[in-house]
C-alpha cells in the first residue's frame, strides 16, 4: 500500500519506522488477530495517522501512559512522532504485551517500555508511578476511563483519550464519575486538522485531586 504524503509530515525522520509499523500490522497483527482483516486496508487513516497526530496535544519531554494499547494504538504510532515522550504501554493480555515488546525491539523504540496488567491494578499503578498524560483509544466509556486513567496522573496532569462524535454525550452522563475520580477542566477538541481528511477528536480531563 502507498504511504500517503500525510505519514512523512507527522513522523519526519521517523517515517520509516512508520512504515515498518504499518507493515508489522498489516501482516503479523492481523494473522495475529489483533488488526481485523476489514482494517487492514484503512491501517493507515484509521489507526496508524490518527494516532500519530495527538502528540499535538502535549508538551515536549513530558511522560505518556497509554491504558489498553492493545496492538500499540495510540501508543506506537505517538512514540515513533514524539521520540521525546517517554512512554508506558498497558496492556493486560499477555499475546499482546508480547507483541509490543516484539515491535518495541524491532523499531529500536527506545522511548517505550510496557507493562502486563490493567490500569485499575495497585501493582501497575506502583510500576506506573505518577505521569503527565495518560492517553487511550477505543478502551472504555468515559466514567470507567476517568476512574482508570485519572489516578495515574500527576495532580495538575491530564487524561487525554481518543474519542468519536458522541463524545459531548459521555460528558453528561458521566459527569459524575468524572468528578469523583478527581476529574475537572473537560475540554473537547480536535487535532491533525491539516493533515487528516478526518481529523482525530480529544477529550481532555485535568486531575484536580
């Protein structure tokens, strides 16, 4: 498949780990049943650039944990864009976690470390720690995101997840998970508006306590 002209603008030097990404995917991914055979052709605007993008969102050096990375996304496509995040990749399937240290390896990621296990667990949070960012995709609604992502964020940090048109919907619903779990200053907005035909839609959630 054609690398579209949009892949060099946000992984710059990187792009080529981009592309081995994009390979590992559409190959061993989907023969793995991580990446169903229906996505394989929309690898790269549905999955691979859409991810890369939300690195728009945060500032330069800062830590990232990614919960439920599943095949890496958004997590891998934000390390190759932002080699100067440092990384955490969560993942609780045991087939996956080995699938990302394969990646991790093989696109020399050294910005990336994952971690086998939920979000929600004591143990993961202790090898956590504090970070700035926790970032997601696809992973869970927004209260049961609030009360998994917040308690991994700095006080003053943010939670920043991926998610679609229903969005303003989840804010009302949730409204007051979001608030018990610490969770205040929501704000919705997009990114990747100049590279994407379908730019990606944030949810930003600063933990207040």
């Amino acid at each position: 498949m054609t690398t579209p002209p949009a892949a060099a603008e946000i992984f710059g030097d990187n792009l080529e780990k981009a592309i081995a990404y994009h390979e590992s995917l559409a190959t061993d991914g989907s023969v793995r049943g991580f990446i169903g055979p229906r996505e394989v052709p929309r690898l790269w605007d549905r999955h691979i650039l859409n991810c890369g993008v939300i690195g728009e969102a945060m500032d330069e050096g800062i830590s990232v944990a990614d919960i439920g990375s599943g095949a890496g996304l958004p997590g891998i496509p934000l390390a190759i864009a932002r080699p100067d995040l440092n990384i955490t990749l969560i993942e609780p399937l045991l087939k996956r976690s080995v699938y990302l240290n394969e990646v991790i390896k093989a696109l020399n990621l050294d910005n990336v470390t994952v971690i086998r296990g939920r979000a929600e667990e004591k143990v993961v949070r202790k090898q956590v720690g504090l970070v700035d960012i926790v970032t997601s995709r696809a992973v869970a609604p927004l209260g049961k995101l609030a009360t998994w992502s917040l308690p991994l964020v700095k006080i003053g940090g943010r939670m920043v997840a991926m998610k679609g048109s229903s969005v303003e919907e989840e804010i009302e619903r949730d409204a007051k998970e979001i608030r018990k779990a610490g969770g205040t200053d929501i704000k919705v907005y997009t990114v990747g508006e100049a590279l994407l035909s379908e730019p990606t839609t944030l949810i930003s959630i600063r933990r207040e306590k």
